[in-house]
C-alpha cells in the first residue's frame, strides 16, 4: 500500500438477512484503487481483498462487476468523484463511521476490522507496546504511532516517508520492530518475510477502524442488498483476510497486563475459573470470525447483536443455543453457517471467550 486504504481512512475520518435475489441494477460498478494491495489492484495475479469481494458480492446479487479505478489517497475527494459523480455504485472500505458524508453516502453494515500493528521477530512474543523500549522501533512520519509512541518516551523511533521503507529496513534488520498500518505489515510478512514475525493489532484512540460498503445515500434498495450479501459472506471474508496476510490476532496494549486466571461465568459452577490463554485464544477466534458483525471483543453497541447479552436472554441454555447458531447459522436473522469452517474446539474457544463476557 503506497498511500492507499491508510490514507484514504485517515484522510476520511478526519474531515443478518436472506440473500437477496436479485440486484436493482444490471451490473455492479465498483470504486476501487488501481495499485493498493492488500486491498486492490488492477492488475496482476493478486487482485486484492476488497476486488475479490466485490466479485463475490455481484456474483451473489447476479449482476457482472465493472470497476473505476481511482486512487484512494485523496481522501473524501476520491469519493465525490467517483461514487458521488455517478462513475460506480459501491466503494468496498470506506470508514464505518454514522457520521461519514452522511447527507450523501449511506453504510452497509462493517465487514472487516483494521488499524495500526507492531511486527516484530519471533521470539519473543510480544504481549505489550512496552516491551519494545529500549529498541528500535520502525514508524511512518507523522502517524498515530510515531505521535503516540514520542509522547510515551523510553523508545528509539526510526522514522520513514512510506510504511513499505519501514518494513523494508525491518527486513533488513536494522529495526527490531515497526509500528504502521496493520494489513499492509501482514501482507509483507506474508509475501516478503515467509511469514515468519510475529504481526500484532494494537488496541488505542484512533488506532482500530472499520470497513464498510458506502453506496449514494438514494439507493437504499441497493445498500440493503449488499449488506445482506456481506453477512452471508462472513466466512469468505474471514478467508479472504487469512490470504492477504490481515493481522487476525488479539491486539495488545500499550502496558503489559499481569497473567491471572479470569472467571468463566457458568450457571452450573460459577466459580470455576480457565486460564487466560484460553479466552485470549477465543477472543482471537472471535475477532477473526465473528467481530465483523458482532465488534471487536464482542462489544456492539447494537443490542441485537450483543453476545454479551447472551446469559440474560438464555440462562442455562446458553451455551447448547450458541453451539447451534454457530454450526448451523441462522438464515432468517442474517447469521451464516460456520459449522463448515471452524471445527468443535475452536467453537468452544470462542464460547469459553464469550462466556467471560457476560454481564
């Protein structure tokens, strides 16, 4: 991502149904940037998550895509003179934000979590910000990160123009760490790196955001449609991330939280405790599978969508009817099938995760 999604949020920020059968259009005219992978691409084998989706989406709705091609980076001028002047219909990752342009553009429901990452070597593993003072932290020129971290103090900053000359000096060890734009520090640990570091969300202000589908505020018909599409497509998504290299993990803190055993809120034995590994690895399952529609940490502030509500709806049920809706969907409220994509000890994971959750 040269400028790309990162500049295109920043830039914007500042200033579950049946499928639907068929689309109110012929075909599906999508906005999207010619050169910003992990995102999209004109060309080339890899086209890019937020292409792939737009097909899938269309492919759905049973109308061919056709795309725009304009660069992202200038922000809510991208928008206006692609969306807005009538050139496509749908813009795959704009910022989910109620506020947005919100007198001419309308949001479909948010389809994918992303925001800043630190990326550092395998082992240690990192568990806090903190635990990079002292080395060389790689950052882009006046992002949150650098902004963050120089006010915090006790790091040795590297600063680049562009977050690929960070990563690249990461590779080259110079660094022993950067802190920048998560999808693209995933998708070069993917490509460039084998995989090999450890890439971790980090949890902050202005750090996470969410991507959703604007469309011209007037085409509500259309909106509607695409949104019942993404909730079917959650576990395409998912892979679609995964594919990309999109840091899926749970994110990290800026200060390192003591390890201690956390309370599974069960009827049938209130006190018996897991540890804390075991949510974490539920709350990672649950951030990569579930969040896109349920938030991050399953903290939605839409009541229906609440997990958090689940005891209080359920009692001693809970958990048989959460087992249930994960395998085997629920059609009627928009919820996709999962049963075919995580197996029995990852849905107990994120039930374990859940069920620390609860109010």
């Amino acid at each position: 991502m040269r400028k790309g999604a990162l500049a295109l949020v920043c830039a914007l920020l500042l200033g579950l149904s049946a499928p639907v059968a068929a689309a109110p259009i012929a075909k599906l005219r999508v906005c999207a940037d010619p050169d910003n992978l992990p995102f999209s691409s004109e060309r080339g084998p890899e086209r890019g998550l937020y292409v792939e989706l737009a097909d899938l989406v269309a492919a759905r709705l049973g109308v061919p895509a056709e795309y725009f091609w304009w660069r992202s980076y200038f922000g809510k001028r991208t928008v206006r003179n692609t969306l807005l002047s009538d050139e496509c219909d749908a813009y795959f990752g704009l910022p989910y934000d109620k506020s947005f342009m919100s007198q001419t553009v309308a949001l479909t429901r948010p389809f994918l979590d992303m925001g800043y990452a630190v990326i550092a070597a395998r082992p240690p593993d990192l568990a806090a910000v903190d635990d990079l003072k002292g080395r060389r932290v790689a950052v882009q020129f006046s992002s949150s990160p650098q902004l963050l971290l120089s006010e915090r103090g006790g790091f040795e900053l590297v600063t680049f123009r562009e977050p690929e000359d960070a990563l690249g000096a990461l590779a080259r060890r110079e660094v022993d760490a950067a802190f920048v734009w998560g999808p693209v520090a995933g998708y070069f640990n993917k490509q460039k790196l084998g995989g090999v570091y450890q890439v971790a969300p980090v949890a902050g202000p202005g750090l996470q955001w969410q991507a959703a589908v604007g469309v011209r505020k007037r085409e509500e018909s259309l909106r509607v449609a695409i949104d019942g599409e993404l909730a079917q497509l959650a576990p395409d998504i998912a892979r679609l991330a995964a594919k990309y290299g999109f840091p899926s993990g749970p994110a990290i803190g800026f200060e390192r939280v003591a390890r201690s055993l956390v309370p599974l809120l069960a009827a049938d034995n209130p006190a018996t405790t897991v540890p804390a590994d075991t949510v974490g690895a539920g709350r990672s399952l649950f951030n990569q599978y579930c969040s896109h529609c349920h938030a991050p940490n399953a903290l939605s502030p839409e009541p229906s969508r609440d997990l958090r509500r689940l005891r209080a709806r359920y009692g001693d049920k809970m958990r048989d009817v959460a087992v249930t809706a994960v395998k085997e969907g629920r059609p009627t409220k928009g919820m996709p099938t999962w049963g075919d994509v995580l197996n029995t000890d990852a849905i107990g994971k994120i039930l374990t995760f859940l069920e620390s959750v609860q109010n």
